[in-house]
C-alpha cells in the first residue's frame, strides 16, 4: 500500500469515525507534501520539466526554500516568456493580491 493511500485511508476513517486525522507531516526520508497548484508557466514547460519541478518543490526542506524555488523559477518562465513574446501568469500571486 502507498504512503499517499495510507495517509488518505487514515483520514478518511478518522473523518468517518469523528476523530482527528493523523499527522500529515512527511516521514523521515520522504519529500514535505506540496499543495497542487497551477505551475507558473506551464505552458511553456515539457511534461518533464513540470515534474522535475514538482519534485523539486517537493524535496524542499522548508517553507522559505521552496518559496525561494519557486521565485527562481517564475523568474526563469517570465524571461522564458519574454523571449517567445508571451506574458506569464502567476496565478498564486494572482490571488494574494486579490482583495
């Protein structure tokens, strides 16, 4: 059984029972769970690259590193962007700076 099955199973039997899910925090060894989000730049990106991506998010040792990731990279798809003369859309920017 998977790891990510596991943790869904757990959470939904805690959810059925009405007790608290266990931990979701990533055991030793594995990468902190990422929330999906729309990739700045996808669009301009193989499937390869959206997935070595995802797993660098993924094997950030923190908040701060994987932010850190992340402005390189939409730095990286906006001068990407540029070059192809097509603007590039951050869409989680996007909604934090919506009111």
């Amino acid at each position: 059984m998977s790891t990510l099955y596991a943790r869904i199973l757990q959470a939904a039997l805690a959810a059925a029972l009405g007790t608290a899910p266990l931990s979701f925090a990533a055991a030793p060894g594995e990468p902190l769970p990422v929330p999906r989000e729309i990739i700045p730049g996808s669009e301009l990106m193989t499937k390869q690259e959206r997935e070595r991506y995802r797993l660098r998010l993924g094997g950030a040792g923190s908040f701060e590193e994987r932010e850190r990731l992340r402005a390189e990279h939409v730095k990286a798809m906006e001068e990407r962007g540029r070059v192809r003369g097509l603007q590039v859309i951050d869409h989680s920017r996007a909604k934090k700076a919506a009111p």
